[in-house]
C-alpha cells in the first residue's frame, strides 16, 4: 500500500540542513581507535575521539548500501527477503523481566525457549531476533552461548547475533559458520543481522563499534540504531531529534560501508519521550508514531531501508487498553511509514522492561489485522459479485449464494485473540476479558511447537564448542 508522507519537500530540506551542521560541525565521537584510523584514511576530520564528516561523502559513502538481500536462515524455506517494499518482523527485544499472567518475575532461561518457540510457530514474526528476554538464570558473560544455542535447536528461522559485546559477535559468527558451511558462504549470504546502538547524543561505544566491526567484516546484517528519548538523549523537539538520529545513523552506517563496500546495513529509528513530571520514558505516544513516520520519509530520500523503533510500544504495566491503543497507533505508524525491519512487534510491555506472553499474542492479532489492511484488494475475480446479488434477488440474503459458500472459509479476517460472539455466548464460556484470551492463545499456541530438526552431528559440534568456549571465557575473567 501506499506510504504516508507527513513532510513536504521543504520540510526534508529543513531536516536535511540539521543533520548536515551535525555531521560536519558538531561531529560524532567514536571511542574506537580502528574505526577513528578508518574515517581518517577516507578524508574525514578527527580530532581526538570526534569525526566531522563531510555530508556529500557521507551520501556518497551509503550508495553502497545494499536495498535488498536475502537474510538466510537454516531451513531455506524459512529465509527472509530485505528490500524497500518489505517488512519484516520480530517479538520483543531485552526485556529482563516477564509477565504471565500476574506473575512479574526475572527473565529466565526457560522463558527465552518459551518465546522462541512461540515466535517459531507464529508465521507472521520472521525472526525471533536477539534477544527476546535476558535470563537471569544464566552467568552474563557467558550467557550468549547459550541464548546462540536454544535460538538455533529451537527455532529455524533466521536469527540475531549477540551484539552487546564483541566477544558476543564473534562467537555467533562462529556458530553461524558451523551451521550454515563454512565462512565463505555465510559471507556470501548473510545469516545475522545485530542492532548497533549509538550511545546517543553523537556518540558509539567501544563496545557497539568493536560488535558493528566484526558484523561489517563478515557481511552480516548491520542496524544502527540512535536510541531518542527526548528531553534525554535528545532535545525536547521532534524536528531535532529526527536531525540527531539521522546524523548518528548515516555516520554509523557509513562506517560499516568503509570497513567492507557493501555490507548489508539498515538505518535504524528510535525516537521517544520522557516523561517531564516524572523522568520516567513514555512509548506509543505520539510523539512516537510522528517520530516513525518521519524516518519513513527520510530513509526513502535516501534509498535506504529503515528499522522502526516499534513495534507494539506500551508504557503500560499490564495488557489493558493503554497496552493494546499504544501498541496499534506505534504499530500502524511503522506500516504507513513502510519500515522494514519492524523490531519489538509483540510482546513489549512496561517501556520494554518486560516480555508478556499475553501482550505477545495480543500484538499478533494487532499485526494480523494491519497486514490484512494493508494488502491491496484483489479486484481480478469478478469484483462486482454480479451472480450472488442475483441469487439472491432483491431483499434477500446472501448467506446461502454459491459465492458465500465457496468463500465463507477464508473471505473475512479471523481473530486470534479478538472475541466477535454476541453477549450472551461469551457470558456462558466463562466472560474472558482479552487479556485471559490471549494467555490461553499462547498456551494453544506452545502445545502445537514442534522442534525442528537438527542434524545430530552439528548440534554435537555447536555443543562442544560452547562448552569450551564457557571454560576459555571463564578463565579470562
């Protein structure tokens, strides 16, 4: 469908004059001595840790960004394509608490299996990403390994590498390698993408650029994402917080285009508020979706594909009508703004503090409901009906026409969680609110997983490998 541009020409232009005095006379501070020899090698001023850029380079820099590619994953069927017409999609993201039901508790491992599962048998999430909860029932430095593990037993969708750290990356690229044949070929077709943060305001860590170095260099996914909470890490203006977070993107993109021309890299947008009574963050806001429609925009200018900071957004504390009204006004927003990675889709609650199984298939059926509107109607088949409104002649109905009963099966969207049952047929099956329908659904859901085969010879491999890597981490500390 078509995209929703909320700008004119003159108003990108404004924006694009933000991004450029940014860029080229405030910089962007890099705390990485490689990437800091790589910008100077291009031409770009360094001066101590801060990269001015010259805003035509930059552009120049990004035109070796792919728009479209095949992210692999282990059952070919299971592959998805990248391209500027497309979306893709993942569950929640980090959370390190769950909520099921009323229990509010620490992510555990048991919980990340859980919601891999769930997102391996929900065909409309394309990958559960990296990582959908942090369990903390797992020793921190060494908890990657395990995570890697249960993401590839689990599921055989295309997943994330474990990009907080580069000893993280390294060791997904390594597994990868293993289950996908060698270097050459995960080099060839790319089977990770990672989310590379800016440490906003104009700044990347040591830490996210050593992990965006080794992604770039193996040609796996790169999405740089600035992370906006306005009145934070950025101004309290929307305007200038969009100028912000496209300088920091470019910049961090462009890197990945000097360490290898090419490299798949998506533009990453993540604008919010703070709250200014309490400094807490707000998500699904406004100020959200306008955030989401802009980057839109300007990563079509630009021709390059953009991640979309939600999502089923939610400052809300349980799966309520705050939980479900945010989520869809953050959700539709990245579908008229035409994202293509759409990250935290289902599942996020409390400001993405927490992974709710309930709020993960409530925000299914929200994004259920959005790719049936958003699919152009098929106006090929006799559009008009022309034999059932003469079957059924004037003042009849059409529940018995030939046409209803050669497409009463599949002609109507059908909820996965969304009670359409007139009053009294939900009184007497038990008057469930939607939040316990959707604690049922994922109940449902997980009894029909099947684990999908893994070759014993690899699991064997990826096995020992983890477990000699635990003991070299360990001896490190």
């Amino acid at each position: 469908m078509p995209t929703y541009d909320p700008l004119t020409p003159d108003g990108l232009d404004a924006l694009e004059r933000g991004w450029r005095r940014i860029v080229s006379d405030l910089g962007i501070e890099f705390l990485h001595e490689d990437a800091l020899e790589l910008f100077r090698r291009a031409g770009q001023r360094v001066d101590g840790e801060l990269v001015r850029c010259d805003p035509d380079w930059l552009l120049e820099t990004l035109s070796t960004t792919p728009t479209a590619f095949t992210l692999r994953a282990r059952n070919p069927e299971r592959s998805v394509e990248f391209g500027l017409d497309r979306m893709v999609f993942t569950p929640v993201q980090s959370a390190p608490f769950v909520r099921e039901g009323t229990d509010r508790r620490n992510a555990l491992f048991s919980d990340f299996e859980r919601m891999v599962r769930l997102t391996h048998v929900v065909d409309d999430l394309d990958t559960p990403g990296y990582p959908v909860c942090d369990p903390a029932d797992r020793e921190p430095e060494t908890r990657h390994l395990d995570l890697q593990m249960a993401l590839i037993e689990n599921s055989d969708k295309p997943y994330g590498a474990a990009q907080f750290l580069p000893v993280g990356v390294a060791d997904s690229i390594a597994m990868a390698e293993m289950v996908h044949g060698g270097r050459a070929a995960l080099e060839e077709q790319p089977a990770l993408f990672g989310i590379i943060n800016a440490n906003s305001p104009r700044r990347f860590d040591t830490r996210m650029i050593g992990s965006l170095l080794l992604l770039a260099e193996a040609n796996q996914v790169v999405v740089v994402t600035p992370f906006i909470l306005m009145g934070a890490m950025g101004p309290v203006s929307i305007p200038a917080a969009l100028a912000q977070q496209t300088a920091e993107a470019l910049v961090g993109m462009a890197l990945a285009q000097l360490v290898r021309p090419g490299c798949p890299a998506i533009m990453g947008s993540f604008i919010s508020h703070t709250d200014m009574q309490s400094g807490s963050p707000g998500f699904g806001g406004p100020e959200s979706a306008i955030g989401l429609l802009v980057s839109g925009q300007i990563a079509r200018r630009y021709g390059l594909l953009w991640r979309s900071g939600g999502g089923g957004l939610t400052s809300s504390q349980v799966v309520d009508a705050q939980a479900a009204a945010e989520a869809f006004s953050t959700m539709q927003a990245a579908f008229l703004a035409g994202a293509n990675l759409v990250l935290h889709t289902a599942g996020w609650l409390e400001s993405g503090l927490v992974a709710c199984y309930e709020k993960m298939a409530l925000d299914i059926d929200i994004l259920r409901v959005l790719q049936h509107e958003f699919t152009p109607l098929d106006l090929h088949d006799d559009p008009a009906a022309f034999a059932a409104f003469d079957e059924a002649g004037p003042g009849g109905h059409f529940f018995g026409t030939m046409h209803t009963l050669e497409h009463f099966r599949d002609c109507f969207y059908r909820p996965l969680v969304f009670s359409t049952e007139n009053y009294e047929r939900w009184e007497s099956r038990g008057a469930k609110d939607t939040a316990v329908r959707a604690g049922e659904r994922v109940t449902e859901l997980l009894a029909g997983y099947e684990q999908p085969p893994l070759d014993d010879g690899l699991r064997q491999e990826l096995q020992a490998y983890v477990a000699r890597r635990k003991v070299e981490i360990e001896a490190e500390l």
